[in-house]
C-alpha cells in the first residue's frame, strides 16, 4: 500500500502563523495526527511549540479540549471548501467533480489509524465530531435538491442513496486492496472520480486527465 502523506492543516492549524495561540495549534495537529492522541501529552506539545504550559492552559484546560478544538477547525475548513466550490460559476456537473476530489484528496491524508486513536482515547470526541459534520451533510442534501429543481440531476434519483455513497466513496481510497492495483493516492482519485461520472463507457474528452 502507498504510503500516505502527512495530514494538511487547515489555515489557523498551520505552522507558519505568528501566534502563540495559533503555533499550539499547528503543533497539537501535527503531533496527533503522526502519534494519536494517547500517546501526546501536553508536556510534548508545548515542548515542540516552544510556548509554557502556562500559555496551553491559558486557552485549555486539557488535551481533550484542544483536541476538539482541531477538529471544530477541520469541519469547518470543509465546509468553507464546499462553498468555495459551491458559489463558483461552473455546472452542476463541474462542482460535483470538484466536491467529490477535494473530499477523497482530504481523506487520503488522514489514516484510518489516526481517526480509530481518536475512538479510542476518547469517544465523546468523535461524537462532537459527527455532530459538527451533521452540517456539512446538509449542506450536501440542499446542494443535491437544489440540483434536482434546476434539472441538473435525474428527478428520479433517491437523494438518501445519493448522499449514502457521496459521504462513503473516500472510504474506497483507503482500501489496502485498491491499493494493490493502484498504488499511487493521485492516480486513485482519478479512476474514482471518473468512474463515479462515466462508469465503464468509453471515456470522454471532459473526463480526468
């Protein structure tokens, strides 16, 4: 299987920002997505960060709360992404492609381990998370409905099953047996998306190069 790029923080997760603040936080990600969580301590984040455990506790009052604090910004910065692409003057089609590439190009970049470490160390953490994403999945069906009244999506189409394989076709990049047949993660998301749009007709010229 292809090794797997480090995760890509959002903007305030980033180290190249200026303040003590927003450095805790680029560092907590890094860490916790290359580590998990159980194994980081706070002691480790400020060490790397360069900031005193005064300053971490100034913004919390303990690893769980940071946590949580990263990924509010991960939900976030997905959904910002979504409407980017959303208010774009482009088709229906077009925006569908980019959504569907930006969320498996996302998903690549963070390990089934990293997110099962988040389970495990603490469930209420992945259940904030599944209700922050509750948002972004309505986002999703309004996009869809929306699509279906304008005629650029089959009126017979059920928007459940739509959204059922929308919000599970990244779980595919990160099949170790995919991988066997397509080793590299870029190669892997343009089969996807262009499967997903063109099945196993003869491909098309707007079809991914």
């Amino acid at each position: 299987m292809a090794t797997k790029p480090p995760p890509t923080p959002p903007p305030s997760l980033r180290p190249e920002v200026s303040t003590k603040h927003d450095q805790l936080l680029a560092t907590a990600f890094e860490l916790i997505a290359k580590h998990g969580v159980r194994r980081i301590t706070i002691e480790e984040i400020c060490r790397t960060a360069g900031v005193s455990k005064v300053t971490f506790y100034k913004y919390y009052p303990n690893k769980q709360a940071i946590v949580k604090k990263i990924l509010d910004d991960l939900v976030q910065h997905g959904i910002r992404k979504f409407n980017e692409i959303i208010e774009k003057d482009i088709s229906f089609q077009e925006k569908l492609r980019l959504i569907i590439q930006v969320k498996m190009e996302e998903s690549a970049k963070l390990s089934e381990e990293f997110l099962e470490e988040l389970i495990q160390a603490d469930p209420k953490l992945m259940d904030h998370f599944w209700t922050q994403a509750v948002d972004a999945q309505q986002l999703t069906m309004n996009f869809f409905r929306q699509a279906q009244k304008t005629g650029e999506l089959r009126p017979d189409m059920n928007l459940e099953f739509l959204q059922f394989m929308f919000n599970h076709v990244q779980d595919l990049i990160k099949d170790p047996r995919l991988h066997k047949i397509i080793p590299s993660n870029l190669e892997l998301i343009r089969e996807l998306i262009n499967f997903w749009f063109y099945g196993i007709l003869p491909a098309s010229k707007e079809s991914v190069k």
